[in-house]
C-alpha cells in the first residue's frame, strides 16, 4: 500500500495584488511555524494570480519557505502568438511546481474541453510542472445521480495523452461544481464516493501501482470545520480550497485537518 503524503492547495483566484500576495504567504508561513506545523506530513501549496508569482518565489527562495506555490492556468501552446496566454516554459522559471487544469470556472466561462485540459496538462509535464486535473460534475448532473459515470468521462478526456510515468505525479481534484464557493458542502461519503471511483478509474488506465499514488483531492466550500471528516475517507488526499484559503488563520487550521 502507498503512502500518499496529503496536499493542501489554495486557490486564491482572481484575488490580491503582488503585496497583499507576499502579506498573505508571510501571515501563512507564521501561523504554520507558530503551531509547529510538520511539512513532512502534508505538503501546502498556493496558488496566487500570474502577477504575484514573482513576488512570492522572492519571498519563498528569501525566506527559505517550505510551502509550494504554483498557476492557475497554462496554455497548451509552447510559445508565439497567443496573446495573454502564459507558457509552462514562462512558469516553471519562476519555480512555479503546481498548475490547476480544467477548473470549473475555467471550463464554464472560457468553454475549456477535455481536449484542452489535457493538453495543457501535457504542457505543464513538459516543464516538469505537476497538473492538478480538476474534474466534476454540475447540479444537474448530481440530482440525476450520474456524478461517477460523468466525472470518469471528464477524467479520461482531461488525461489524454499523460503516459503512465507521468500519471504516477498526477494530482486530481475532484470538485463538484454546486459545491465550490457555495458554502454547500459535499459529505464525506459524497467525496469518497467519486474520489474512490477516480481512482479505480486510474486503475483501470494505468495499472493499481499508478493508481494508488495518485493524490485525490476533494474542492468544494471546504473549511476548517469539515476537513477533517473529508480527510478521513480513504481516497481523499488533500483539499483544493478557494476562497477559505484567504484567510492565513483559516487555511492554516485547514492544513493541519482541523
Ligand atoms: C475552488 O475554487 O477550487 C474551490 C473549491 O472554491 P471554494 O473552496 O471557495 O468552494
């Protein structure tokens, strides 16, 4: 059986400027050391706008932080004319390690298909950014009870092309889209539902060794008075956290489950 080391990732969104950025990672990185908290056990990411990235890997390679940092996007291109997009090349020289793909608001108000989810999380492999493949599914889609057969749908799409050595890394979030920002949880068996059905689903693309290293995340409304019994399920291996991850007190409690 593989251990899976739990990751906790904020998802900041279209919030803060570069400075409330650095004052948000320093409040973290406090309220972590204060409470002693263990990087060992669980691996905390942000993931700020693209104009406060810089900033924070001066903070982080300043102040020898151990949290990780990351995107919110990529672009599936390498480089050339694509005005606005950023290449996975441009983030990982700013030490960026982490991208979100195919988030729900990136799917809904930018039409992002399977195809394009999964061709930039070939692109952000390229770099040796790890993706964080984002799937789920709408209200509509839960009230019929379709949630599993959907969500695997969007996971193979979203996967095309990721070879097995590169699925082993992978991260998946799982984030039911009537759950995120909310303030409607998820229950901790609606979450191990999918997130085990994810991860059979991995099984069933890459082998049960792939599988069971494979971090599956829950996202949706979480906070620090449910994490705990979400991270209680089997196959759920961290949180993706959106506006909860705001507040360095909060998000820090988050990370240590409670
Ligand atoms: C998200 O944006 O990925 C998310 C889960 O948001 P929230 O935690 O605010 O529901």
């Amino acid at each position: 059986m593989t251990t899976r080391t739990p990751l906790i990732a904020g998802n900041w969104k279209m919030n803060l400027d570069h400075n409330e950025a650095i004052h948000l990672v320093q409040k973290l990185a406090w309220t972590l050391k204060d409470g002693k908290f263990d990087y060992a056990t669980t691996e905390v990411v942000v993931l700020p706008s693209f104009t406060s990235i810089r900033s924070v890997q001066t903070l982080v390679d300043a102040d020898k932080l151990e949290l990780g940092y990351g995107a919110q996007d990529i672009s599936q291109h390498a480089s050339g004319a694509y005005t606005g997009e950023v290449s996975a090349t441009q983030l990982a020289k700013l030490g960026v390690t982490y991208v979100t793909v195919g988030h729900s608001e990136r799917r809904e108000y930018h039409h992002e298909t399977d195809a394009i989810v999964a061709a930039k999380a070939v692109a952000a492999f390229g770099a040796g950014i790890v993706p964080i493949v984002c799937v789920g599914e709408g209200l509509d889609v839960r009230k019929a009870g379709e949630q599993v057969p959907y969500t695997l749908t969007q996971l193979e799409g979203s996967l095309a092309g990721i070879t097995a050595e590169q699925a082993a890394t992978v991260v998946i979030a799982y984030e039911p889209v009537w759950a995120i920002g909310t303030g409607e949880v998820a229950t901790p068996e609606d979450a191990q539902e999918v997130c085990g059905a994810i991860r059979g689903k991995l099984a069933e693309l890459y082998g049960q060794q792939v599988a069971d290293a494979v971090r599956v995340l829950y996202g949706g409304s979480v906070k620090s008075g449910n994490v705990a019994s979400i991270m209680a399920k089997p196959d759920v291996d961290g949180a993706l956290v959106g506006g909860a991850s705001l507040d360095a007190e909060e998000f820090a409690k988050i990370a240590r489950f409670q």
